[in-house]
C-alpha cells in the first residue's frame, strides 16, 4: 500500500513538471499620459486598475472626457524565456486598445468588457528591456457596444495585465482570452 501511495505521488509530482505555465502580474509602474499631452515630462506613474475618469463620475457634470490616452511600461525579459511562448494576457481595456511592443503594433482590440491576449513571442528582445504602449480610446465609436448608457464608459486599462510564459506546445490562450481550458459535453 505505501509503495502504491509513494508510486501515485511521484508521478503526479513528475507530470506536474511537464504543464508549467507560468503568470506574472504587469500592474505596477505604468506611465500614463492623455495622447494631446506632448510635452516632455508630461506622464504620470500609475498601476493598474486605473482610469482616467475615476472622478469624473463625482464632478456633478454630465460631460466627462471620453478620448485617448497611452500606457507605457518596460518589461525586462529574461533570457532564459527564450524556447518559451509569451503572451500578453489584457483582463479589461476600454474601449479601444492598440498593443505594442518596441514600437511594432502586434494587435488591436475592440469593446472594453472582454478579456483579450496576444502573443509576443517573436516580438520581444530577450536579456533586454522592451517597451509595452497601450494606446486607449474611449470615444463614442459607432461600431462598438455599447453606444450609450446610464453610466460612464471609463477610459483606461481598468483590469489586471498578466505576461503568461507557457512551453512552446500548450492549449490556445488567444482563442477569445481562453484560459486555455475547454470542456465540451457529449
């Protein structure tokens, strides 16, 4: 019975090594600026969740600022990620987000109430700093929902960010944000 026991835990042990995936919180140390602001030294240090309508809510006007702003983050990857898939995992964004990575734009999402990922792999320098810009927009668009409501569209990356590393061969992680698990009934 012992030796069955120790036989189960060692090769769930063993298995375990196999499936790694590993998730690592981008939330701190963000710089933020609206877009029309050019002027040097114009950004600020935020984390996220932020929005850049957080009082806006509370100033009693109906008109609140629904425009652009930009998100920029350095991301040092480690040279022992190279063989490995990189995504970068966005939990909320809204309502427009177009993603770069050392100035290469590797995707745009539309509507800010979904979860979106995109892969970086081939994008990023390995043993170096890479530059991440998010480029928000929450200005009415006529192609995305919602157009109108009785609450505010808050503009900003308002939910976590997570850089994922899987091994090269894994389940989707871009197919809709998928956490990559996927149950189907027969």
């Amino acid at each position: 019975m012992k030796h069955t026991i120790f036989s189960l835990i060692l090769f769930f042990i063993s298995t375990s090594t196999f499936a790694t995936r590993k998730e690592i919180l981008l939330n701190e140390n963000w710089m933020f600026r609206f877009s029309h602001q050019v002027q040097f030294k114009s950004e600020e240090r935020v984390n996220l969740p932020h929005t850049w309508n957080s009082g806006d809510a509370l100033s009693g006007k109906q008109d609140y600022y629904r425009g652009m702003g930009n998100y920029t983050k350095t991301l040092f990857v480690k040279p022992e990620w190279k063989g490995k898939r990189l995504f970068l995992r966005f939990e909320g964004v809204n309502t427009i987000a177009n993603v770069f990575i050392n100035d290469v734009h590797i995707g745009e999402h539309r509507g800010g109430y979904g979860a979106f990922v995109f892969e970086i792999t081939d994008k990023v320098k390995y043993d170096a700093d890479n530059r991440i810009l998010v480029k928000v927009n929450n200005a009415l668009q006529q192609d995305v929902m919602p157009l109108v409501g009785d609450f505010n569209f808050y503009g900003g990356i308002y939910r976590d960010v997570n850089l994922i590393i899987t091994d090269p061969v894994n389940i989707s992680l871009t197919d809709y944000a998928s956490p990559g698990v996927c149950l189907v009934l027969k």
